[in-house]
C-alpha cells in the first residue's frame, strides 16, 4: 500500500487494514523508514513552527517560544518518539504471552506504529498552539485502534483483550511522560518571549 492509502484505510477502515497490515510483506526498518520517520515528522515541525512563529495569546499579549530551545526539544522529541515506538512494541510483544497472544515482533510493530497514525495526522493542528487540546482528542482514537489490533494482529482473545490493552494504554502513558520528561530536561524552552 502507498502511504497517503494505507493512512487513509488505518483511521477510516481499521477493520479491513488490520488484516491487509498483518499479511504485509514489510521488515521494522521498513515500517520506520517508510512509514513512521515520515508521519512522526508532522507533530514535530507542526509545533516547532507554532511554537515559534504562532506562539500563544494571553489577555491580548502574544508569547512565543525561543527558536533554538524549541528546536532542539522538537527533534528529541522526534527522536525519543521513534524510539519509545521499539520500546513499546518490545514491551507489547514481551507481556503478549500473559494474556494468550501472539508476541510475534514485527506485529507488535505493525500495532504499535499504525495505531500511532491519529497522533502523527492530527499533530498538524499543533502549528496553532492554542488547538493542541484538539490533537490530544484526536489522537484517543490510536486507543481505539490498538484495541481493535490486538486480536488481528496478536492474536488476542476476546476475554484477555480488555486487561491487556488497559495495561498497554498504562504503559503508553508512562513512556509519554518520559519522553516529555527527559525533551524537557535535555532542552528546556525557558519562558516564551512577548511579541
């Protein structure tokens, strides 16, 4: 599948993609290089640019952030996300025993990039700050598709499923916060500058 496509059927018909996905002839570097390096982009230039361009109004004053503080928190960012992508996938694949599924890498993979799809889309609303609370709705929808991914893709049945994708949704939090964590820490924004 192209990309525009396969985007296209993961958020409008992830009953139909899930299968074609979990018979796709594709490898991990693949998926990164084809697939996720290029969307994981879209969150991150979008708030580079509204961050520093756009800023933020407040009681009638704008306040954008430093360019080269943001810039270099941007591409942690990018950089932890495509990581914690592994690293979530590593963890998925490693607990899928314990709830009778299927711990075949490379679907966890699959599962955990392509339900990362609603972030990545909905991340160009960033570039107007001010709907970055759109984007985090939006993006509740990865949620539901790893729900719906975990029994194609996992093998999941239907009794363990539940249990397991709240502990997947626990573990996912927890990598977010850290990834916010260590970008914050790494490369601070300071305070955003009036304009």
């Amino acid at each position: 599948m192209e990309l525009l496509e396969k985007v296209r059927d993961i958020l409008l018909q992830p009953r139909q993609a899930w299968p074609e996905l979990k018979q796709e002839a594709t490898t991990i570097k693949g998926i990164y290089v084809y697939y996720a390096a290029v969307l994981a982009a879209i969150p991150s230039v979008a708030y580079l640019l509204g961050m520093t361009l756009v800023g933020i109004s407040f009681l009638g004053t704008r306040y954008r952030a430093p360019f080269l503080g943001t810039l270099g928190y941007t591409v942690t960012s990018y950089i932890l996300n495509l990581a914690a992508l592994y690293v979530f996938a590593l963890i998925t694949g490693r607990l899928a025993p314990r709830f009778n599924s299927d711990g075949n890498f490379l679907n966890a993979i699959k599962l955990t990039v392509y339900s990362s799809t609603p972030y990545w889309i909905s991340g160009v609303l960033l570039i107007i700050p001010t709907l970055s609370l759109v984007t985090v709705i939006l993006s509740l929808y990865g949620y539901y598709l790893l729900y719906a991914g975990l029994p194609v893709l996992l093998s999941t049945p239907r009794e363990k499923r539940s249990l397991y994708f709240i502990v997947l949704v626990a573990v996912s939090v927890i990598i977010s916060i850290l990834i916010s964590f260590i970008a914050s820490i790494l490369f601070p924004q300071g305070r955003m500058g009036v304009v």
